[in-house]
C-alpha cells in the first residue's frame, strides 16, 4: 500500500464519521478545535496527522481511536 493511500483512506473515513453526525467540516472543526483549513486538508490525505490529533479527533467523534482505522476500502491492484 502506497504511503498516500493511507492518508486519503484515512481522511475519507473521517469525512464519513463526520457526515453521519450532520456535521459540516466548519461545525465539525469547531467541535474538534481545529483550523477548518486544516481539517478539510486531513480529509482530502493531505496531512500526515500526528497520534494527538487523530485521539483528538476520535474523542470527538465520541468513538475509540480504532475505528478511525475501520472499513477501509483499498484500490485493488
């Protein structure tokens, strides 16, 4: 797996998490204390985001750091 892949799996999956709450990236960002710069960055695979940040970000999702990591769907090779 491409080092990229992870990042854009893993932003995909927030983005997902996101939405099911109703969230808009700038709600989302203001719950999470984050830029929504930034934020939408994660999201895309853009950022290579530090263990703090996706604690951060499961917390406030209110789901275990693990999940952040489920239902990936890999590009067949």
């Amino acid at each position: 797996m491409d080092k990229s892949d992870v990042k854009v799996l893993f932003g995909r999956r927030i983005r997902e998490l996101r939405k099911a709450r109703g969230w808009s990236q700038e709600e989302f960002a203001l719950h999470v204390d984050m830029d929504r710069s930034y934020v939408g960055s994660v999201e895309r695979g853009e950022r290579n985001i530090s263990l703090e940040n996706i604690c951060l970000i499961a917390e406030t999702l209110e789901v275990p750091p693990s999940e952040l990591f489920e239902n990936w769907r890999l590009a067949e090779s």
